[in-house]
C-alpha cells in the first residue's frame, strides 16, 4: 500500500498553526528557522503568514467577531490559529491566492483531533470572508492599536504619530547594526546605509544574519537605532568605571567598552548571561560579568556611571513584536512600573558622587518614562537631572524633550530614513 501523500503546502500551514497558537497563548513570537521547517521557501511563507496574522490581528479580531455568531469555540485546539492564518491570506494576502487558503485550513483542522469536528464551520466561515474580502480589506487602521494603549498613546503622542505607529507595525523592522569601527567598504559589502553616529541599516536582506559580511569577524552587532541611543550619553571619561544592569544579550555592554570605560555587566538570567558572553567573545571585547539581581546588587566600591535598561512592557518593540500590545495590560505596566522603581532605587545605591546614572525602557508608556523621573527625583535625595542636549542626537534632535528626556517612536526616522525605530525612553542624572 502506497504510503498517502501530504496535500503541497499543508505542512509549513500545520507548523505555522502551531507557532501562531503559542504565540496567542501568550508566547513571545520568535521566526520559524530551518530547524522547524527546512525548505527555505515554506519557512518564509509560513513566517509571513504568522507575522501578517500578527500585525492584522485587531482587524482580525474584528472579522473573526463578524464571521462566528457563537464566538470562537472553547477547547477547539488549533482552530483558531488556523483560521487567523488563512483569514490574513484571504484578506490581507491576495497574491497567495484563496483556494490554497480555503482548502489547506480545511485540511489542517482535520489534522487535529480537538479541531477536526469543526471543519465544516473552517470552511463556512472562509468562504464569508472571501466573498467580503474586499470590504474587510479596507477596515480602518485604527483597529489595529488595541484600546488599552490606543487613548494613552493619542494623547501623548498625537494623532500624526499614531498614523505613524499603525504604518510602523505592519511594515515591520529592518535590521540595524552598530558598527565596531567605521568602515566604508563594510558598509557597502553589507548594503547598508548610515542612519546617526556608528549605526548602519539593512532595509532587505537575503540571508541570515550570521551570514552577513563582518559578522563572523566581530566587526558589527545587531541593535535597533533606539537602543543604541542610551550608552551615547553617559559622557563620562574613557577609563571611568561603569555598572551596565540588565545587561544581556549585551548590545549597550559592547558599546560601553568601545567607549573606553570599565564595564561591569549584571543579569539575574544565567542563559541570557552565557549568551552574553558568546556576544562579547565574537566581539574580541571583555567585561566583568556577574550574575545577580540587578535590585539587590551591592558593589564592593560605587561605580562612576551606571546604566540601567529596565525591564518593562516592551510595548516600543511592536515593529518586531507585533503580539506583544496584545499581551500587555494595565496591570502588567503598573507591575512593571514597582519593578523599575526598586531597581532605580538600588542603581542610585550603587553610584558614586558625581557619577551618572542613565535610566531607559523600550516602553511607550509614560508610566514608565517620564512619571519614573519625577518618582526618582523626589524619592532619591541628591539625585538631579542631567538634561540632553539636542546636539547629543544630530540626525533626530526632535527626540529631545524640552525638559531634555530623550523620547523615540516608531513614527519618528532617524537621520530621515525610512524604517522607523522602537519605541524607547531615556533621562540621564548626576549624583550630587
């Protein structure tokens, strides 16, 4: 008997399912690698089948609300993730085509034993959508910023930016990369152009990163322009020595030791450590690594400068992380807001007089930003604001407050390029 013979497509569709289902049970999203699916061309279709899914999911939301009277079936393995996934090609995806959608979702379902009985509503529920693709497809982006962030975000930042975010999260992040050393011909081998200071980005690409020009020689490390934006500031003396907190996988710890200064990386997470270090390594770059938490941390002697990159809501990432304003709640920011608060709290225990404390999230949330400075310099006595200068950021001064907090979001294009940048927050202080 002649072993049955899969239906062409249904296997990047069944582990794309699988992926997208994790991610809506509150995984963090990470792209399919070859060891997941190893024809180069299924995992780039499955991936962007799951990132489309994604980046639509408010307007998905919507249709789904539209299409399923009863709502979305209880217990129902992996239907839901398979009709997001064909939903997104059938609306969002007209060049894939609608009877691969229609078809490999109704296969796929059948796959799955606590999906299967719902096979003939798969197929119902698809053929609607086809036959109002058109109208779905012109939902509004609005739908696209859930209301739990969209009125905090309108009203700090206004409705030209919001524009801007909704754009942002559907077009994705390029890839920027700090360079070790400036060098011209590296910049052209990796197609890439300069963006501010020693950051460079790759608008396409064809390869992995590990296969670019210079990676394998150190030269370069990836870091969104935003990112790289805080270890810029400290401005202390080359020699000074300085307390990187929260420190893996390493990207501000690299460019504090080009800098010239003495660096102490710290992080509770032993893996992200290890990683860390593999990050340093292909560098040819050295620290003093320690592995502890960053809220209780007592140095031997204070440190003349100290980063802090707090952990937060992470809501500046969606470019990247389109899922994750999804998972994040009101109750998750105030979370995180009493961690950063303990955290400041002991970086200022752990700085010298005089020294430099610099403060940053990857968050969009005030809560997390400009409210913490006002918390800090009303619970930390002798510690006073550093304002900014614009002339510290040539090529996005409009990133500096009047106040001089350095403010970034996804809308905003660094040194006029296209691609946008995360979402992320910085002040800078002095220990008197």
């Amino acid at each position: 008997m002649k072993p049955k013979i899969e239906p062409a497509g249904l296997k990047l569709r069944l582990v794309a399912a699988q992926r997208l289902k994790a991610v809506l049970a509150g995984e963090n999203f990470s792209a399919l690698t070859a060891a997941d699916l190893a024809d180069g061309r299924d995992r780039a279709l499955a991936n962007r089948l799951i990132t489309t899914a994604l980046r639509r999911q408010g307007q998905l939301n919507f249709i789904i609300h539209a299409l399923l009277d009863k709502g979305m079936p209880g217990k129902s393995g992996t239907f839901e993730a398979v009709l997001r996934l064909s939903l997104a090609q059938l609306v969002f995806l007209p060049d894939l085509g609608a009877h691969s959608a229609l078809f490999l979702a109704v296969e796929a379902v059948k796959r799955d034993p606590k999906a299967r009985h719902l096979a003939g509503l798969t197929n119902a529920v698809l053929r609607s959508a086809q036959a109002n693709s058109a109208k779905f497809s012109m939902l509004s982006d609005d739908l696209l910023i859930p209301e739990t962030f969209g009125d905090t975000w309108l009203e700090a930042y206004g409705e030209e930016a919001i524009a801007g975010f909704s754009g942002a999260l559907l077009a994705g992040a390029p890839l920027d990369l700090t360079l070790k050393d400036t060098d011209s011909d590296l910049i052209d081998s990796l197609g890439a152009e300069p963006v501010i200071a020693d950051t460079v980005r790759i608008e396409q690409r064809d390869r992995p990163v590990e296969a670019l020009p210079g990676y394998s020689e150190g030269r370069w490390w990836v870091q969104d322009t935003a990112s790289a934006i805080p270890a810029r500031l400290l401005g202390l003396a080359a020699g000074s020595r300085v307390l990187d907190l929260c420190a893996a996988p390493g990207g501000k710890t690299a460019q504090l030791i080009k800098a010239g200064y003495q660096v102490t990386a710290l992080d509770s997470d032993a893996r992200r450590m290890e990683r860390l270090k593999e990050n340093l390594t292909r560098l040819d770059y050295s620290a003093e690594l320690v592995t502890a938490d960053a809220g209780t941390y007592a140095p031997t002697s204070p440190y003349k400068g100290v980063l802090l990159d707090a952990p937060c809501s992470a809501t500046g990432t969606f470019r990247r992380h389109p899922e994750v304003v999804w998972h994040r709640s009101v109750a998750d920011v105030a979370g995180r807001v009493r961690l950063q608060r303990a955290l400041l709290s002991n970086a200022f225990r752990c700085l010298d007089a005089g020294g430099v404390l610099i403060y940053c999230v990857c968050s969009l949330e005030p809560a997390e930003g400009e409210s913490q400075v006002e918390w800090a310099l009303q619970n930390l006595p002798g510690l006073e604001l550093w304002p900014v200068e614009k002339t510290e950021l040539a090529g996005l001064e409009s990133a500096v407050t009047d106040k001089g907090l350095v403010r970034t979001h996804p809308g905003m294009a660094p040194g006029g390029r296209d691609g946008g940048m995360d979402g992320f927050f910085v002040a800078r202080f002095r220990r008197r």
